[in-house]
C-alpha cells in the first residue's frame, strides 16, 4: 500500500487500485508498487481472484512520456505484464476513461477485461512516430482479429466500449458501478476454475489471415497508404503482420527492437514535439484559471461563400446553432446548398449517416435580417477581404449585436485593431482566422487584438474545442502567423523558375520533402486568378504568373495552369508552360541553369524560417512551437519533421544562417536577411526551442 497503488478485499477478491493523477501514467513512482502489489497477491492463498482498477477519471491513459528516452528504470511495463500473466488464478482489468497506449497493453497482460459504457480504448503510438512497445501489436490481433487491429494501430483510433465489446476486446461492459461489476465477474471466473487463458496463448483469430498472408498484405498497402514517408505506420504494420508469421515470443521481441528502433528517430522526437506543442498553445498570456469563458449558445456568421459555409459547419459540428446572414436570398440559398451538398458527400463515404446530417442542417437557419443575430453570443464574419466591407458589417454588428457578444473576423491579412475601432466594443472583437475547408482543416488562428479582453479569447478558445480545432493565438500583424510565412516561402517561386527549374522540379522537390503538395500544383489547385488580381490591387506583377492568368490558365478550374489537366485533377508537365519560362528568362537576360533540390529548399523554406524568427521577435507568436502548429495543422507541413522552427532546430541554425547570408549576398533579397534573433541563436549555439515562451 501506497499513496499510489492500494489494495482492498471483497472476500475472496482482491482489488487494486492505482491513483496517479491526472491520467494514472504508468510512472516508475507507481509501476514500482503495482508489480509488488501483484506479485503478493499472486502468491496469497487466500486471494481467488484480482481485479486492477483505476481511481480518478481515468484507467490507465499510457505511458508517462517524460521517461521516453531516460534511463530505464525497473520494473518495466513488460515486467508489469509479466507479473499478470505468471498468474494461475483470474485478472480482471476494470477499465473506464481513456484506457490508450500503455493502458490498454496493461488491460492485455489481464485474463480479461470489464468496461465502463463510456470507456473509449486505443493504441495511438502511432501518433507519436512510435509503435506500441509493450504487446499491443501482438496481443490485440489476438483479441480482435489482425485486420481489424491493423487499422486501429495504423490510424491510432479510439475504439467505443460497445465495438469493443462485439470484437472480443473488452469481455463485459459494467451496467453499474465498474468495480463491483468488475469483482462479481471476477469471483465468477475464479469459481468457474478455468481455464483462464492469456491473450497470449489465442490463436483462433489469426488463423484465416496466416492462411491467406496475401492477402493481409493487401490490407497493409491499404492502411498505411497515407503513411507519407512516416516510418511509423509500417512499423506498426509489420509488426502486426508479425503476429501472424512469428510465434508470439519472437513477435513480442521484434516489436519491441521496433520500438527501440523508432524511439530516438528524428521522425518520433518531430511528433512528440508536436504532441507537447499542441497542449502548450492552450497556454496563453493573461487567460489565468479565474478568466472564465463567455457562454456560447448561438453563434451568427456572416456571408455564406467559402469560408463561411465551412465556419457555419464546423460550429454545428461541434454542437453551436448558427445563423447565417447573407446580402440576398439567392446567395444565402446557395450557400446553405453547398452546405447540404458538402454533408450529402459524408454521407455517400460513409462517414457520416443521414440521421448526422439531419441533425447538423436542423442547426442552422439563415437570414438577410441582421435583427435575427440579436442574441447570438458569438458573430464571426467572413465577407470579402476589403476593409470597406468590414467596416460596414462590424459598423452594423455594433448596432445590432447584444452587450457581451464577441464579433469575431475570419480575415486574412486585414487589420484587427482597425476592424476593432469601427465598434464602440473593441475588446470584444477579435480575429477567428480559420483555413479552407474550414469544416476540415484543425488549424484555428486567434488573432489577439491590442484591446481584445482575456475571456473574450478565453471564449475563442473553448469555442475551437468545441468545434474539435486546434487554435493558437497569434497577435496582429499582416497575414498573421501562416500567410507571413507563407508569402517569405513564396517570394523566390518565380525567380527558381526564371533561373532554370520546371514546375515540376520545384515541385518534386516540395513532395520529396514531405509536403503534400509543392506550391505550383497547389497555386493550381485555389486559382491563380485570386494572386493576379491581388497583385493588380497592390501594383505588383509577376512574369509567369500574369502571362498564365492573361491566357485564361487559372489551374485546375480552367483545365490549365502551370500544369495541364487532362483529366481535370492530374498535374502533368506542360511544354508550352516550359517554353513560356524560357521565353520570360530571355527577355530579362537571364541564363537558365540546372537547380538542385537543395537550392530549392534553401531558398523557399529558410526564408520562412527567418520570417518566422522575426514574428517571435516582434511577440506575434508567444514560442517557436506555435508556429509549428500553425504550419502542420493549416499547411501541411510534413508532420515528421515537426514544423519549420522544430526542423530548423533539428537541421542547424548556423548552416540556415550561413546559407541565408550567401543567398542574400547574391539575390540582395530582403527575405534572406538574416533576423537578428536567428543569428543570435546560431552564433551562441542556441535553438528555437530552448527560447523561454
Ligand atoms: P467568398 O467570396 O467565397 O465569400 C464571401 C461571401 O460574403 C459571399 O457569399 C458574399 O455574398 C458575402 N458578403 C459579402 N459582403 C457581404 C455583406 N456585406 N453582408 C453579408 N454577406 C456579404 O470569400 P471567402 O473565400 O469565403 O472569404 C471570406 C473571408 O475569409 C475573407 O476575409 C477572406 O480573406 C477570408 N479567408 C479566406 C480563406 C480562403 O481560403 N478562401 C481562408 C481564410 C480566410
């Protein structure tokens, strides 16, 4: 008995319980005294049955990751499940929460396992560039067939008790209180006497796919096909595929030197970043545990295009009736068809049913009446990008909104201060940037303005949970924290293309990196004609990019941009663009050469980099790891390189200093001008993450 593991008697069962809060990580502090507790009640006579149970919301959530990469300190969670399964005698595992990771591996090593309804199971390593390193992929196939472990290892989902309960991997879902279930269940087995059989020791469920292993491989190229370059997934593939040729000895110890293998890799050390950076961007300056959210009950949201259409579903998504304000009627019908049509895809996928989609549209009405957003709680705005059109509408906002709203603007680039001063509220606006899909893409910017209140941010950011998005506050500058960067990163697009590279190379370059994407094929795939007419606006041209758009090649919409679009999706390489670059080189003078992908590289993502120096310089992000979410979440920066910041740190400061000076040096471009703070950090040795947030 301990502050941490406990046992009680219910007769003949014995009952453990670890209290390790907040998530009852599997902490040495608490491993220590659970292999004890075990290994005494294993040898007790008096004790028929053991049931492991959990205090707090939670069994057992998984590993507690601040040991990944220490010293290993024993009694490991493999001699935890050692321990279980020296047992003669029956282990119940009572789980309720989040029974994920190292949890469930736990839940494995019992002779069974009894649920709470709610409870939801998993293995998510994956998630973390890792493998489940303690029997997952070795016992769950066991349970619940390999194919269907399969997928839940490759993806990392959450299992619901009642699926877990019809494949096998929970044995009884507590309709009660769970440990009493837990121990009747218990005393049941130990009367029953067997045999208790390990999950270890089942076979039956393997049999089909050891008879027919091609096609299990057949299912392997299916689940990790979006794997991307993550070493991950097909670790965790192979190692389930293991279980099938191996005998469970041998697989256990492949999984685990699998593990070993992936956990000092760049890749997992890139995700756990990413997994710590998401929870410190909940932090924010002056939201303090005594700032309390406004309430939300109804939302408004103005202008029904794009981005509004994807705002209004990602709010009722999340459970927040909207109202939609458009000019006209017809506009307002179209939007909320798009609407409709974009569920009615969900539906035809599967992902979503019918009786979903009913309850999503029954949220959401529409008007032309600003009187009919008099009591929403909350008005985010998405009209055009003028500043004249913003004014209007938060002018009118103002006139119609109840005391305590927040009016909210999914701007771009604009101002937020300024679209603050058109109301006699300033610090209830703010900007609520999110990226198209808006009803797909995690990323949420939260534009703090200069008068924005705490709990009007501290409202942003419950609202982004509810709406499942992944926010970080940003301050205002032009472009915020995304298109800043995003605008550096493209500055030198042009002048590869002048000097020598395709499309197609630069692009290639992009992809091998790990990006989705490279930026010509996705300047095809939005248009080409919104850069045009914005550089019209600014008085600013681009030699490739206007001659395209003056022949009508907007991308994909048209059929052609800089790629050809036989088949209306499939960018493929277009002679007559190539001929176009080399005609526009000519005419400045300039001598086509060969240019390396490294070149490419250096001379779009290290400018971002530096630009991103600069935003932490001038506070617009609170650390370096905000902006690594922002460009994995609403950019697709590939998520194994943890964010350009995290992969700056990785790849050397100095060199990305050194680099930028030569390149500088030749162009004069402003965006390779070092940041001060970037030569700072690389002339001490320093990195983006050891700055203090
Ligand atoms: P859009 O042209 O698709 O939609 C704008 C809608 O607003 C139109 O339906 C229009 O009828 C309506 N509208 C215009 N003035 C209005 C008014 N006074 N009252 C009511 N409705 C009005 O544009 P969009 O792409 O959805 O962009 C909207 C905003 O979101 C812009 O500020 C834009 O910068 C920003 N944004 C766009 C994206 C993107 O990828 N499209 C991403 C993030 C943010």
């Amino acid at each position: 008995m301990n502050q941490y593991v406990s046992v009680a008697r219910d007769g003949d069962v014995a009952v453990i319980t670890v209290d390790n809060p907040p998530v009852n990580a599997l902490s040495f502090h608490m491993r220590e005294p659970l292999d004890a507790a075990l290994k005494d009640l294993r040898d007790d006579a008096s004790v028929a049955a053991v049931v492991l149970a959990c205090a707090g919301r939670t069994f057992v959530a998984g590993a507690d990751i601040t040991e990944f990469g220490g010293p290993r300190q024993n009694p490991t969670l493999l001699d935890l499940i050692a321990t279980l399964e020296s047992y003669a005698k029956p282990t119940v595992a009572a789980v309720h929460g989040t029974t994920l990771g190292g949890g469930l591996e736990l839940a494995l090593g019992c002779h069974y396992r009894v649920a709470d309804p709610k409870t939801l199971l998993g293995l998510p390593e994956v998630k973390l560039g890792l493998l489940p390193g303690a029997g997952g992929t070795q016992r769950l196939p066991r349970l619940i067939g390999p194919e269907k472990a399969l997928e839940a290892i490759v993806t990392g989902r959450f299992m619901p008790a009642s699926e877990a309960l019809a494949d096998g991997l929970v044995d009884a879902i507590a309709e009660d209180d769970l440990v009493k279930t837990a121990i009747a269940f218990a005393r049941e087995k130990a009367a029953s006497g067997g045999p208790h059989v390990l999950v270890r020791d089942r076979d039956e469920k393997l049999a089909a796919a050891r008879a027919d292993l091609d096609a299990f491989d057949a299912r392997i190229k299916e689940a990790t096909k979006k794997a991307r370059g993550l070493d991950a997934p097909l670790r965790c593939a192979q190692s389930v595929r293991n279980a099938l040729t191996m005998p469970f000895e041998e697989g256990y110890a492949q999984e685990l030197a699998y593990f070993l293998e992936l956990l000092p890799s760049d890749q997992s050390k890139a995700q756990r970043h990413l997994f710590f950076a998401e929870r410190e961007a909940a932090k924010v300056e002056g939201i303090t545990r005594d700032v309390k959210p406004r309430e939300v009950k109804r939302a408004g949201v103005i202008g029904a295009g794009t981005m509004g259409g994807g705002i209004s579903m990602a709010l009722v998504n999340g459970g927040i009736p909207v109202t939609i304000l458009e000019m006209s009627r017809e506009a307002l019908n179209n939007g909320l068809a798009r609407i409709s049509s974009t569920y009615d895809i969900s539906v035809k996928r599967g992902s979503m049913s019918e009786e979903d989609k009913a309850k999503r549209m029954a949220r959401l009405s529409g008007t032309t009446d600003y009187a009919d957003l008099a009591n929403c709680d909350l008005i985010i705005e998405a009209v055009f990008e003028e500043m004249g059109v913003k004014e209007q509408v938060f002018k009118k906002l103002d006139e119609i909104a109840k005391p305590g709203a927040i009016l909210a603007s999914n701007t771009s680039y604009l101002d937020v201060d300024k679209i603050a001063s058109f109301t006699s509220r300033p610090a209830d606006v703010l900007g609520m940037h999110f990226f198209s899909p808006a009803n797909v893409m995690k990323l949420l910017e939260i534009v703090r303005g200069e008068k924005t209140a705490p709990d009007v941010l501290a409202t942003a950011l419950a609202v982004a949970k509810r709406a499942k998005k992944v926010p970080v506050v940003v301050g205002v500058c032009h472009g915020f924290v995304g298109n800043r960067m995003l605008a550096s990163r493209s500055a030198e697009l042009e002048s590869l293309l002048l000097e020598g590279a395709t499309p197609s190379e630069v692009d290639k370059a992009f992809t091998d990196f790990g990006w989705p994407m490279g930026p010509f094929a996705m300047g095809d795939l939005a248009g080409l004609d919104i850069g045009w007419r914005n550089r019209k606006s600014l008085g600013k041209t681009a030699a490739i990019g206007d001659a395209l758009c003056e022949e009508g090649r907007f991308g994909q919409k048209t059929g052609k941009g800089f790629y050809l679009y036989e088949d209306g999706r499939t960018p493929k390489p277009d002679p007559w663009v190539e001929n176009l670059i080399v005609e526009k080189a000519k005419e400045k003078g300039i001598s086509r050469r060969a240019i390396s992908a490294d070149e490419i590289t250096e001379r779009t993502l290290y400018p971002m980099i530096n630009e991103g120096a600069k935003i932490l310089e001038e506070k617009i992000a609170a650390r370096a790891s905000d902006i690594d979410i922002v460009w994995v979440n609403g950019y697709g920066f590939p998520i194994g390189k943890g964010g350009p910041m995290h992969w700056a740190d990785t790849a050397g400061l100095a060199r990305i200093v050194e680099r930028l000076e030569y390149w500088h040096g030749k162009t004069g471009e402003d965006t390779f001008k070092p940041a001060p703070l970037l030569k700072k950090l690389a002339s001490e040795g320093g990195s983006f993450a050891g700055l203090k947030g």
